[in-house]
C-alpha cells in the first residue's frame, strides 16, 4: 500500500481541516481576544493592545471560583472511581453470559437528555421532596435542612453526570485482566483483598488513568450542575462565571482571559498527573 | 450470608446500575404528571394527556425538537464520513505526520465544553459570521469528529488485516477492497460511531449555548424553561429518545448475536 503515497493525507485532509479551522484557530482566536483592551464592546469594537491585564483582573477576581471548580471536580471524580470500580469489575469479571446486556445498561441511562437528568435530582433532592423528608425524620438531616442548593448537591450532580466516562474505561482495562492471575493469587495464599490490591489494581491502572481525567476534565468545566443545583452562595463554578461573562455582559476579553487560564491549567494538571501515573508505577 | 458475601460485588454493581437509573425513572414518571402548576415539578396527577398531545401547552417545544433533530442527523452525517476516512488513514496506513494527527484528535476531546464552545463564539464574532443554524451544525461536527475517530478505530483495530490482503492479493485495487471487504466488516463500529454522534449532538448544551445565536435547539428549550417552569411534555421528549435510543442498541445487539450464530453454524 506504499505506491501511492498521497492516499492517506486525501482521506485524513476533510477532517484534519475542520479540526484545525474550527478547533485550533479558535484557540488562538481566544487567546488574541484575552488581549484586547477591555474598554471595547461588541458593538464599537476592540482594539487589539496586548493587555496582559486581563489575565491579572480575571485571577484577582475569580481565584475563588477557579479553586471551587477543581475542589468539586476532583471530590466527584473520586467519588465516581469509588462508584464506577466494583461496577466496571463486577461486568468486566462476574458478568459472564450477561456482559453485554449489562453493558448497554450502563449507557442507556445517558441517552435522556443531561439537562432532564439534573433536573430530575432537582426533583429528588428538593426541599419537599420525599428524600428529604426521609433523611430529616432519621435526622441524618437537621430540621428544615437543605440538599438542594448546597454544594454537596453540586458535586452529587457531577459525580452522577460523568459516570459512564469513568465506568467505560475500567471496564476496558478490567476486561483484559486475565482472571488465571487472580485464581493464581489465592492459590498462593492470598487473601482476596490482598490479591485485587497486588494484581487486579495495578493492572487497571490504564483505565483508572483514563476514567479519571475523562471525569475530571468535563467536570472543572460544567456549569450545568452547578446552575441547577446550585445556589446563589458557594456553589458558582468558573464555567458559570465564563458563560455569563460571555453571554449576559458581554465582557469579552475579561471572559477569554478566563476561559484561557482554565485550559492552560487542564493541560498543565493532565500532564503531570499522566506523568506522575506513568512512571511511578502506581502500586 | 455465604451468598451474599460470595456475590458481593455482583450486588453492589447492580445497585451502582440501580442508581444511575433512578433519574430516568423520574423523568419517565414525570412524563406522566399532570402539574397543579407550572412551577412545580413534584408528581401531582397521573395522565395520559403530555403523550397524546406532546405539542400543546409548549408551544416552542415541538420546534426546537425538530431544530434538534435537523441538526443532529447532518452533524452524524458530517462527522460519521469524516471520522470514518481518517480513522482508515490512521489504521492501515503508516505516514509522516501521524502522531500530529493523532494530538488533533486527542485535544477535542480533552477539553472542557466551556473552552471549546467560548473560543468557537470568538471566531466566528470576529469574522463577523452570523450565528445560528450553521454556526451550531459545525461545532456539533467538530465535536463529534474525535468520538467517531475513536470508536471506528477500536473496529479496525479488532479486524482480520488478513482479509484485506487476501483481497488485494486476488487483485482488488484499493477501492474495491475497501469497499467490498473494509466497509462491510466496519458497518457496526461505523452504525455505533453514529449513535454516539447523534445522542452527543442532540443532548449538547453548553458548546450550543454558544454559538446558537437566536436558534433554539430541544436543549436550550429545556434549560430556558428551567428558570420559567419546565411543562411536563418536556420530559415526554426525554422518555421517548431513552425508549428509543434503547431499542435500537438492543435491536443491534441481537442482529450481532444472530450473525455469529449465522457464522459459527
């Protein structure tokens, strides 16, 4: 399939195209935008004079709402590896001949719409909703306790949200575990525990890798969870503050600025941490 | 107490399944309300009145829906033919630039919504392109591109390469193989690469919100009347697309299982 050198870059050109129009110029299109003086408007224009201010103005700002957006991001993405684990393990290792039903049961749930999803935990979560009452009368919940509108409802909805991203992956890696190997480990005394934290976690570490940045990533940077199960104090996320930025005041350079240090600080944490996953060995 | 200690994690997977499905199960419910008022969303009343006559009381509905719809089915068709050519290239080539390709592919799918859908609505303001229709159509095609690439790729990667060359070597040239032997084999991670477009597309929110301008797609329907009262015929749309959704992933679980039967007999 050597002869015709060119084929390859024919088949790749459509997509590569509308990737690098629609993907990456937009990228440098936001970074130019977080420079522009923020004096301008929409409607009379920008001018273009490299002012790094931006950059100062939206941290000073808004550090609060970037840190809260990584906090609720990493406790949901913990939580969904607690929840998804014995899930991904029980499908990939127990399921036998049901495997594949099984499977597409962790999927169908995420084709209702997201939004219709995180409203019906509005439902759930509500302050006369029968799950509240419940947790008041077992007084898990004080007296006219809340859940909605708290910031443990905000990480609720995240961890819930991006489960299948989380389940996907370990089911992947769990799959290829060779179940010899655990059958190997009791034979050689092992207690079980002892055999899934020597042989089977180590060997899902791939997906454990994957599953979480594919958790952690979406989650910094939804705004979904936290517009609707949210409340006015404590819960705004950055992804709120960038849309509003953009949309309701029309701040566009203070909004790119913003929108710019949350991918810059994505890339840098999902470098070092597949680094840092990577050569550790992670045992 | 064996029993239970035995199937352990078997019980605590399916609660875990249990869980992710309770919300469907409201809205399902919920698709079956008949609210005292439009600011409640707790079951009042049970009818059959939101299935029989989705359109009326939510006058904006049933056309955002079909906005959805269009845009959801040429954003598969876009994405589908795209991703399918470049996954081919990636896996039964060998070039230079493949690693560039790769990281392309990769970055979409690695960033937030927020950043993509912000940085999308600077470009097309500076070029002064109006937002709408067309402005959604190509987000939601540049999103779904890297999903398609990822699952038509995982296809090739489990297929016989042997099959190709036995074809090439009783002289079908390139075209032909591909399209008597590579297409074929491919149709199930292509018909599963466009589901995954599809349900991406119609169910996005936050890269729409964006670029929509003054369009109003099912999603944003929902997150507009979120604020006023959501009408309950809302989430007959949402029971319907899961019904759905559902039979057509079970539908080809079962067309699989019979073709390997077919083959194994």
């Amino acid at each position: 399939m050597t002869s015709k050198k060119w084929v390859p870059y024919l088949l790749l050109a459509p997509g590569a195209l509308w990737l690098a129009i629609f993907f990456l110029t937009p990228m440098f299109n936001l970074g130019a935008t977080s420079l522009y003086d923020p004096s301008g408007s929409l409607e009379s224009g920008y001018v273009m004079n490299g002012h790094v201010g931006n950059y100062a103005d939206a941290l000073s700002e808004y550090w609060p709402q970037f840190l809260r957006s990584f906090t609720f991001a990493a406790i949901a993405t913990v939580l969904a590896l607690v929840i998804a684990y014995p899930l991904a393990y029980a499908i990939a290792l127990k399921a036998g001949k049901w495997k594949n039903i099984l499977l597409v049961l962790v999927i169908a749930p995420f084709f209702t719409s997201f939004l219709l999803r995180t409203l019906a935990w509005t439902a759930i979560l509500g302050d006369n909703s029968s799950f509240v009452h419940f947790l008041q009368n077992i007084h898990i919940l004080p007296e006219g306790g809340r859940i909605l509108a708290t910031p443990f409802a905000v990480v609720m909805g995240l961890t819930y949200n991006f489960l299948p991203f989380m389940t996907l992956p370990l089911f992947t890696s769990l799959e290829k575990v060779d179940s010899r190997l655990i059958e190997a480990a009791g034979d050689l005394y092992s207690k079980p525990f002892t055999g899934f934290r020597r042989v089977v976690l180590p060997l899902s570490m791939p997906g454990v890798v994957a599953g979480t940045l594919l958790t952690f990533i979406p989650a910094s940077g939804d705004y979904i969870n936290a517009q609707l199960l949210g409340g006015i104090k404590n819960t705004t996320m950055i992804g709120n503050v960038i849309d509003r930025a953009f949309l309701e005041r029309g701040a566009y350079p203070t909004a790119a600025a913003l929108s710019f240090v949350l991918m810059a600080a994505i890339v840098i944490l999902v470098a070092s941490y597949v680094k840092r996953a990577g050569t550790d060995e992670l045992v | 107490m064996t029993w239970i200690r035995k199937n352990i994690i078997m019980i605590v997977g399916l609660l875990v399944l249990f869980y992710m499905f309770i919300p469907v199960f409201v809205v399902i419910a919920l698709s079956f309300n008949e609210p005292k008022s439009r600011l409640t969303y707790t079951f009042d009343k049970f009818t059959f009145d939101n299935w029989l006559h989705p359109c009326s009381g939510a006058e904006a509905m049933c056309p955002s829906v079909m906005v959805s719809l269009k845009i959801g089915l040429l954003s598969t068709l876009g994405a589908t033919i795209l991703g399918t050519l470049m996954a081919y290239a990636l896996m039964r080539y060998r070039f230079r630039g493949k690693g560039v390709a790769n990281v392309l592919l990769f970055l979409p799918m690695a960033s937030p919504e927020v950043v993509m859908g912000s940085s999308l609505l600077t470009l097309f303001v500076s070029a002064s392109f109006p937002l709408g229709f067309w402005t959604i159509l190509i987000a939601h095609i540049m999103f779904c591109l890297s999903f398609v690439v990822v699952t038509v790729k995982a296809r090739l990667a489990g297929m016989d390469p042997r099959l190709e060359q036995a074809a090439m070597d009783l002289y079908a040239n390139e075209w032909q193989t591909f399209r008597r032997i590579t297409l074929p084999l491919l149709a199930p991670g292509i018909a599963s690469a466009a589901l995954l477009s599809f349900s991406l597309s119609f169910d996005d929110f936050i890269v729409t919100n964006f670029n929509s301008g003054s369009t109003v797609t099912f999603p944003m329907f929902v997150w507009g009347s979120a604020q006023r009262g959501i009408p309950p015929q809302v989430n007959v749309i949402g029971a319907a697309v899961f019904l759905i959704a559902l039979a057509i992933v079970v539908l080809g679980q079962i067309i699989g299982a019979r073709k390997r039967k077919a083959l194994a007999a």
